[in-house]
C-alpha cells in the first residue's frame, strides 16, 4: 500500500461532470475523423467498430490522458489522438470482454453489445479492427513529431493492454474461480486488468510532452490509486446496483465466485479502502496549483457513482 500522504478533505466535484463532457466531445471528434466510415464487402466490421466506439460511455480513460497533457503543457491536438488510441484499445476489450467465451454479457452501456448487435465473428473481428487501430493513431506523425516520443507511446501501450498488462489481468479473471486469491492476488489482477491502461493514459500525457522519467512516475503512481479505487467502486456497483443504473448486468462476480476485494474485506472495508485510494491519488498532485484540481478531484468522484 502506498505511503503518500493524504489530502485531509475531497476536492470540490461539482465542476468533474461537465469536464468528462467536454473531454469526451473533444474524443469523439477525433474518433469520428480517424474511424472508417463504413464502405464495400467489408462494411459490416466498419459498422461495428462504430456501434461499439460511440455507445456512450464515461471517456474516463481520454480524460487522464488530456488532463495530463495539459498539465505538463503537451499540444492538444497530440494528446486528442492519443485519447483517441487509447478508447479504441479500451473499447476493443470491452468487445471480447462481453463475448460468450469470456463473460457472456447480453448488455453494455445499456444496449445491446457489439455481438449480440451483430454476431460473434463480427464482434471478435470488430474488437480486432479497433485494437490495431490504437497503433496505427499512435504511430502517425500527426499524434507527434518527434518519432522516439512516438515509438514510447506505442511500446507502453502494448505493455499497458498486453500479456503483462490487461491481457494478463484478464486470464487471472479467468482462472480467479478455480484458485483461492487473496488480497494481493485480486489487487495484482486489478492492476493488470484494469490499471494498466489508466497507468498509460495518464502517462501518456507526460509523455507527449516530454516531461521527464520523474513526471512520468508521477503519472503512473496516480493512476495505480485512482485506478484500484475505480474497480473497487466498479465491485461495489456489481455488489448493489441496479441494471438500469449499471447499464450492464450486476451480480455476476459473486455468481461465477471470482474474487474481488469488496468479497474478501466486505462492503465496508472496500468502502475504506477505496477512499484511502482517492486521498493517496489526490494526494500525490498536492505540488501542482489550480491546474491539477480536476485530477485531484477525480477518485473522490469515481467512488461516489451508480455505473
């Protein structure tokens, strides 16, 4: 657990909804110019990356990114296709995270998913398209000049979404029922899962500014708070939300017996934890002036959400 020390009181929050708002249109507009409009035989796999891209959604990953840049003072245009790269790797996850091999999800964002929408080998095919995509955004001159900060944002993408990263985190869902994982256990598989790619999105902002390994680190300690206070409050949800809230199903962790760290410390303590998370995040931003505020108020929003 982290030793940083803590803010003594949440931030203001009521400035954060109309901020993912505004960073999500700024993504979506980039998504519209770089998604393929759908054209010829192969037009049903376009039509699918485009259901799934523009469901909706928080935009929570692109807002790190964006945040981040400007606070280390990156172009925004740069940072706007990163954020971009980023929601199309995360949306391919989402894709084959629903599929009927992995957790059979019939709703995502509160329509239908990409396979039930379409059918499997489009879905599979679709999640395919967008995540080779992430590179293809990342790799082009317009995301940066410089090629070396090019080639960094594609490397620590490929960690972030890879065998060590979500794709690891994913098999240790996978094989989480068959195992008895402790606290350690389910915070490596979160952190993989689900922290690796919040770990690059807020160190891709660093990056394309060229702030320094220092700046860099910064990024990523936040991120390790914030994003195991995010799936904290994501198990939360699955523990007592509703679906029309959710928009997904809820209570499918405690029926397939994965473990998750509100199931091994009860609500309460998750609740505790959670909020020792935010504070640590926030806390780790206390150097920075009104600039970082959003960012320091961000994990004490995430706790408090219905989906």
């Amino acid at each position: 657990m982290s030793e940083t020390s803590v803010v003594a009181r949440a931030p203001d929050l009521a400035s954060i909804p109309a901020a993912l708002g505004r960073a999500s249109a700024q993504v979506e507009a980039v998504l519209e110019q770089v998604l393929p409009h759908p054209a010829a035989y192969h037009a049903r796999v376009q039509e699918a990356m485009r259901y799934a891209i523009f469901a909706g959604g928080k935009r929570l990953r692109p807002f790190l990114t964006l945040q981040f840049a400007a606070l280390f003072g990156a172009a925004p245009v740069g940072a706007g296709r990163a954020a971009a790269a980023i929601e199309a790797l995360h949306t391919y996850s989402l894709v084959h995270d629903d599929l009927p091999c992995m957790d059979d999800d019939d709703l995502r964002r509160g329509r239908p998913t990409t396979h039930k929408a379409f059918d499997e080998a489009t879905a599979v095919l679709a999640g395919d398209a967008l995540l080779t995509l992430a590179f293809e955004i990342l790799a082009d001159p317009a995301t940066h000049p410089d090629g070396a900060v090019r080639s960094a944002l594609v490397l620590r993408l490929a960690q972030a979404g890879g065998h060590e990263g979500m794709i690891g985190g994913q098999m240790m869902d996978i094989v989480a029922p068959e195992h008895c994982f402790g606290v350690n256990e389910v915070i490596a598989l979160q952190r993989m899962k689900t922290g690796a790619l919040f770990e690059f999105a807020c160190e891709a902002g660093a990056l394309l500014a060229m702030a320094g390994a220092a700046n860099q680190q910064l990024a990523r300690d936040y991120a390790r708070d914030m994003g195991l206070a995010f799936q904290i409050a994501d198990d939360l949800i699955d523990v007592r939300g509703s679906v029309e809230l959710a928009g997904k199903a809820v209570g499918k962790d405690e029926e397939k017996g994965k473990a998750t760290l509100v199931g091994l410390l009860g609500v309460a303590g998750a609740e505790e934890e959670a909020a020792r998370l935010a504070a640590s995040a926030a806390g780790r931003l206390a150097g920075f002036g009104p600039e970082a505020e959003l960012l320091r108020a961000l994990p004490y929003f995430l706790l408090d959400r219905a989906s």
